[in-house]
C-alpha cells in the first residue's frame, strides 16, 4: 500500500471534517481509520446544538464559523444542511450570573455575533412558553439552533469519500504507532499503513488512547452525558420554539419533530473509563431534576417520554478544543464537550494548520496541548457557557 500524505485516526464529526477540508485543499492522499462506522460514536449520540455563544473569543468563532460551513456543505451537496435555526436564549438565574453573561455579550460582538441581553418582560413577550419568573434575563442570538447529527453525519461523510483524495477505512481501529524515519507506521485491525503526518482525532473513546502510542499525555476525557425526547408539548404550547440553556442547572431542551429535546449532565458524574458507546441512564437524576425544567419550561410538565438515551461526550479540563501539533507530524485535535457544535470549524483549523503549519484568528493559548503543563494564567478565560464537566 502506498504511503498516505495524512493518516487521520477517528472517523466522527472532527476527522471526517478534517479530511474533506484537506482534500479541498489538494492537500494529497488522506486515509480515514474509524474503528466503528463512520459518523458513529458520540457523534451519532449526540443532540447537535450549534450556538455561536460561547464563553470565550475561541468559542465564539468556532462556533460561528461551524454554523456556516454546516449550510455551505448542505448548498454544496444539494442536499439538506441538517441545520435548524430558532434562536437561542441562554438564561441566568442569578445576579452573578447575569453579570458574567453582560461580559459575554460584548466578547461576542467584537467577535462579530449577533448577540444581546434580553430582560425578563420582554423575554415574556418573545417566548411566553418559558418561566421568566424563574431568571434575570438571558443572552440570545437569534441564528443560533441545532443540526440533525444521523444528517450532519451523512452530508460530511459523503463530501469526504467522494473526493478521490480520501479512503475510509471503517472497522479499523488503531492499534499502535510507530515514528520510523520521517513517516509514521499505524498499525491497524485492517493492515498497516505508511503516512507522511498522522491526525489524532479519537474523540471522548480513543483520543487520549491513540495519544500514548507515540507518548503523549492528552487529557481528553469522556464523561456521561443523558438525551430525552418528547413526542410532543403540552396543549396550547407553540412549536417549534427557540432552544435554551440553563447553563447553571446543565440541561437545554430544543426543538425535536413534533415534541422537544432535553439534554442533562450530572454535576458529580466523574469520567467514564468503561471505553462503551451504550453507557447507563441515570433514572434517579433524571426524576432529581425533573420538577426543575418542569418548572422552567411547563411545556414539558408530566409528559410521557417517546426516547432515552445516555451517551458518552469528550471534555477537556478548561472545556475549550485542541488543535496542535505537539511533535513533528503528530497533530491533536480535541472539541472539548462541544463535537457537533465546533466540528467543521476544528476540522477546517485543523487542516489549516496541517497544510500551513499554524492556525490563524484563534488565541493560541486557548488551543494549544502545552497549556495544560504550563502554569495556569488567572485572567486567561475558560469557557463558562458549558455542560457541568468533571474537574479533573
């Protein structure tokens, strides 16, 4: 088998965008190894928000940017993009709260977002649906919304394997790697291959594993996060409605056919090392936080579930990505929590700095692998607006 200018190991959301945006580039021969199916993993697991209001300059512009190339794919294909926009309003139950998310606002203007900060009343007026007695306002931004992931999933990886450029590998799991003169030799479930640099794009599952094989520490966790679908609203209810995000208590509900989505994290949860895809559903938090979005958002009040399911999603310890090549032709790439959300965006930087060799308009310090060796900087900031991960 001839040598491959890029192996990348992970054919989820981050790999597969890696890959199509390389052979964009005419980048030459790249070999896709996905130890599953394409598009599967946390990918298929996941709920596909995509919002632009992030908690830091980095997110901010992933997120913008990943909005855009999901419905430039979606043009370009001539096929549906997946994406749904409904706005989006992330509440704030606290004074705290709400002067954190003030500086927020501003962060994601400059970065060239429509954002701003909505007060109870007209919050009411807007989104009469939610509970505003509940919170001191929300930011929102109205081109916010979520993707579909079964059709994200398809539209990337079908712009990816018809590019001759690309070979995907399903069922290949990455066994060992081996940095033998200037190639490396990736030994698979499939046969060995040859590439000039090699992505590691293993997600929640395989990143940190594929890591130590050329003896990194890369501190990408999977943690438990739960998904719930409603076959419908109470009666009297609008539909669809805008998502929102009660950043504080860690769930969101959207829009899902006819019903609603809800999405939660456990707080106490630590990182899950059983390296499963099916993980349990934790019925007891589940009936914990019930009453809460209930509360919230009564539109979900005492209705009947139509799916369940919990799945496993990556996190980083700051919650922001990794995009890096940490020694010569090794590179990382990481979505810290947020592979729906960021996924075209990281695959675009991410060949950006392949084909390069640097990543333009990101804060270095806020993607690099190094940060996490260096001694933190008090007034770097961390991504605030995110699912309530592990400390550690």
């Amino acid at each position: 088998m001839a040598p491959y200018d890029v192996l990348i190991a992970g054919g989820g959301n981050l790999g597969l965008w890696t890959a199509y945006t390389l052979a964009l580039r005419g980048f030459g021969r790249i070999a896709v190894c996905e130890r599953g199916w394409a598009g599967g993993g946390a990918t298929s697991r996941s709920a596909g928000v995509v919002r632009q209001q992030g908690g830091s300059e980095t997110a901010v512009k992933l997120g913008r940017l990943s909005r855009e190339l999901y419905l430039r794919l979606g043009e370009k294909l001539g096929l549906d993009s997946g994406f749904i926009e409904t706005g989006y309003y992330i509440v704030a139950e606290t004074e705290e709260e709400k002067e954190g998310f003030l500086r927020l606002v501003e962060v994601r203007r400059e970065a060239g977002v429509d954002n701003e900060w909505i007060e109870p009343d007209e919050g009411r007026r807007r989104f009469p649906d939610l509970n505003w007695d509940r919170f001191v306002g929300a930011t929102y931004t109205p081109d916010d919304g979520y993707v579909h992931p079964p059709i994200a999933a398809r539209n990337v990886t079908y712009a990816a394997v018809r590019s001759e450029a690309v070979d995907l590998f399903e069922m290949c799991e990455v066994r060992d790697i081996e940095h033998i003169g200037e190639r490396f030799s990736v030994r698979t479930t499939r046969g060995t291959f040859e590439a000039e640099k090699v992505v590691n794009a293993g997600g929640p599952r395989g990143a940190r594993n594929v890591g130590a094989m050329v003896g990194l520490d890369v501190p990408v966790m999977a943690v438990r996060h739960q998904v719930v679908t409603f076959p419908t609203l109470a009666e009297g209810s609008s539909h669809p409605f805008p998502l929102f995000f009660a950043v504080g208590k860690g769930y969101y509900v959207r829009p899902e056919e006819e019903g609603a989505a809800l999405g939660l994290s456990n707080p106490v949860d630590e990182a899950d090392t059983s390296g499963r895809y099916q993980i349990d559903f934790d019925w007891d938090y589940y009936e914990e936080m019930r009453p809460d979005w209930e509360s919230a958002f009564p539109a979900l009040k005492d209705l009947s579930v139509s799916r369940v399911w919990a799945a496993s999603i990556d996190y980083t310890p700051d919650h922001l990505p990794i995009i890096d090549e940490p020694m010569e032709g090794f590179y990382v790439l990481a979505a810290g929590g947020h592979g729906m959300m960021w996924g075209p965006a990281l695959g675009y930087k991410m060949a950006e700095l392949v084909e390069e060799g640097g990543v333009t308009d990101l804060p270095g310090d806020e993607i690099d692998l190094g940060r996490f060796t260096r001694e933190r900087d008090p007034n770097r900031m961390q991504d605030t607006i995110a699912l309530p991960f592990p400390k550690k």
